[in-house]
C-alpha cells in the first residue's frame, strides 16, 4: 500500500503514473511530480496523530506535521460506539490506542473521495471496522478490502448518528448528523457539501447574498483563499503556481458587472462577476477552489 503525498489517499500496489483523485480537476499534482509515500516512511519522520476535543461529544484527530490535504478528521461519540469521520492520511498504534480510550468505533466514513485518506488501514488497525463508501464514489476507491461497504441515501450508525448523501462535490458527498451530540443540539459535519468562501457564491436564481461589505455586483464568484497567484482571460483561469484549475458552473441570467480582461490578475476579497459566454442562453461563471 502507498500513500499519496497530496492528497493522502491510499492506494494499492502497483500504483498508476498519477493520482487518479489528485490528476482530477477538483484536485491537483503538485508541480515537481506525483509523489508516493508509505506510513513507516511517515513515522521515520516524526510524523503523528493529535486529539483535541472540539466539544463533548466530538474529537478532532490531526496530524502533525499536515499530510497531503491535512483534514481534521472528527470522532462522533456516542454512548453505542463512534463514527470516525473523514479519517487522517497517517494511522499508528498510538492513534488507535487514543481513540479507542473514547469506546469502540462503529464504522468508518468520508465525506468524499478526497477526505479517504487512510481509511482501509484504520480499519484494519481498528480491528476490522467498516469502511462505508457511497455507492456513487465507489470507483474511486484505490483500495479495497472485505470491510469496505458501500451504501447511498441515507445510513444509520447509531442510534441518532446518519449520514446522509447529499452529492455536491462529488455526486456522492455526504453529511454526518449527530443529533445527539455536543452541547444537545446536535452537530452537522458537511465536509465539503457545504462550506464558507470569501465571497458571496451564486444561487440557481441568479440572486446572490453578498457576504462582504465589498460586494457590489448581484452575482459573485469564490475566491480561492490565496487569490493573489490567480490570473483569469475571459472565463479561463490558471493558476500562476501551476498548481490549479478552475471549473465553470452556469446560471440562467445575464449578471452585472464587466468581467476581468485578458491578463489582469484576481486579489483576495475582490467580487468576480460572471462573463457571459457560450451557450448562448447560459452565463458560466468562475469557481474557483482554494486549499481548505
């Protein structure tokens, strides 16, 4: 088994030349080439697994230093048994040691293909947990194994405890729902169903809530965190880094505003309207994804 140096995925042997999660578009290769690593190569290097409690009920697991994405996976508590939720790139016998100090882990589950991280191996150092993976993301598992489920719509772990599919990201993308847990009111983990940006994002009516006090057009574009290495032509946009792509999505309505020109350069909190391109009847518009 190797893992991934981007995106922390594992994957069997023998790998392909690529990453197929990182060569995707919602992904990236690094621009020195794809890179494999394995978990004695990581623990070599000081790599190691940190827990902090972000409320009753609810544990963050890290790693130290970040590895590929570097999600905070979640541990959902309950009193029959846990959900380890969107799970690390790094596992050893100190991490599992930890965990299980929190009572036995009921299942295994990512939000989507990117959070996968080590998933088959904490399974198997876990004990044989279940690995559940919506059907509809299936083929992008790189590893497989008799603990791997799939499922779609909507799962119970637990009592209280659901995921649900909600598509988005991937058409698999999930939310975990404890409504139990925390502080009584229950938590919701999106991963990246749902998630912040620094602009406002475009809504299927072609109206848009502005979200910072510089939105002065109807419709915006997100902003990836680090804007400043963008440069966007008409509706094209490339990274100055070379490190990502950007995806359009359409709206029905002709928006506000004049588009950047050929060679200018994007900037943090700056709202992008759309530019009004083919077909015809639709207007793209950019969204661009920045690291988490």
């Amino acid at each position: 088994m190797l893992i991934c140096a981007t995106c922390a995925v594992e994957r069997d042997e023998p790998v392909p030349a690529l990453c197929p999660i990182c060569v995707d578009e919602r992904q990236y290769v690094p621009e020195d080439g794809q890179q494999w690593t394995t978990l004695a190569e990581l623990a070599s290097a000081g790599q190691h697994i940190t827990l902090a409690e972000s409320e009753p009920g609810l544990i963050g697991i890290g790693t130290k230093p970040k590895v590929g994405i570097g999600q905070t996976a979640q541990l959902v508590v309950t009193p029959a048994g846990s959900l380890l939720w969107d799970p690390v790139g790094y596992v050893d016998e100190h991490a599992v040691e930890a965990v299980l100090e929190h009572g036995p882990v009921l299942a295994i589950a990512a939000s989507h293909p990117h959070m996968f991280g080590v998933q088959v191996e904490w399974s198997k150092m876990l004990g044989g947990v279940p690995v559940l993976v919506s059907e509809a993301d299936r083929d992008w598992l790189g590893r497989g194994g008799r603990n791997v489920t799939t499922w779609s719509g909507s799962v119970t772990i637990a009592a209280g405890l659901v995921l649900h599919q909600t598509g988005g990201h991937f058409p698999g993308s999930a939310v975990a729902h404890g409504a139990d847990v925390g502080d009584g009111q229950g938590v919701r983990l999106p991963g990246d169903s749902v998630f912040q940006t620094r602009t406002a994002v475009p809504l299927p009516s072609c109206e848009a809530t502005p979200t910072t006090s510089r939105s002065q057009v109807p419709w915006h574009c997100a902003l990836p965190r680090s804007s400043a290495n963008w440069n966007l032509t008409g509706s094209t946009a490339t990274s100055t880094t070379g490190s990502r792509q950007a995806r359009k999505i359409f709206c029905s309505a002709p928006p506000k505003g004049t588009p950047l020109g050929p060679g200018e350069t994007s900037t943090s909190s700056v709202d992008l309207p759309c530019n009004a391109e083919e077909p015809a009847d639709l207007v793209p518009c950019l969204s661009l994804s920045g690291d988490r």
